[in-house]
C-alpha cells in the first residue's frame, strides 16, 4: 500500500497501527504537505500538489493508494476530484483522532474511510 500523506507528519506508532487496519504492510510514504498560498485559486494548487506526488498515470490508476488528507476542508474537497479524475474512483481516506489524556497531544490512527463504499451506499438513497 502507498501512503501519500498531505497532512501532518506521521509516526512510526500511527504507521505500525494503520498496518495493523490494513492487514498489510505500508510500502511506500510519500510526503507531500500541502502549503497554499490563500492569496491564489487552489484549483491550480491542487493539480501542482497532486503532480509533485510523482506517480504515472498506470500508477495512479493501478497501484493499492490510501491518503492522509490535508486539514483545510477546501483543499480536501478539490483534491479528492482531482484524485478520482486521476485514479478513476475515490482512494481510501485515513482518519486520525486526538488520543485522549495526553500532553503534549498526539494522534491515533481511528479508522480507513471507504469513500467510494459510501458513494456506492449513498446511490441506494436516491
């Protein structure tokens, strides 16, 4: 599985408790933060974001990818467009929650968000 993380940095305890979710090794981090300037549109942000993460289109739309989004809601949602524009459907999201009763505060890995199930899902309720 490739990890492309646009968020925080993540450590070596969130990695081994996403393994543990997957069932399956994470081959791969790719970091690629996302630093926007507010000042321009995010439109083309987002694509210079998504083509600094350095995967081909077979890679893109072959291999096993779960993305640890970035935190501005805007961002998020553009960038999943241009993901499933350039995978063919929605990646698998990581969630991470506040551990609770720690300082200073750190970040557990909560669960892997199937969105293209939840699309799939949300079809029935139309």
């Amino acid at each position: 599985m490739i990890l492309i993380n646009f968020g925080h940095p993540l450590t070596p305890e969130n990695l081994r408790e996403l393994e543990a979710l997957l069932g399956a090794p994470v081959t791969r981090v790719i970091e690629c933060p996302a630093q926007f300037d507010p000042a321009e549109p995010f439109g083309p942000q987002v694509v210079a974001l998504v083509d600094a993460v350095g995967l081909t289109p077979r890679q893109w739309q072959g291999e096993p990818i779960l993305i640890n989004p970035p935190t501005l809601n805007a961002i998020v949602a553009l960038l999943l467009a241009e993901l499933h524009g350039r995978m063919g459907y929605f990646p698998p999201v990581l969630r991470l929650r506040p551990k609770a009763n720690c300082l200073p505060p750190r970040f557990e890995v909560a669960e892997i968000l199937d969105l293209a199930a939840q699309r799939d899902a949300a079809r029935g309720r139309r």
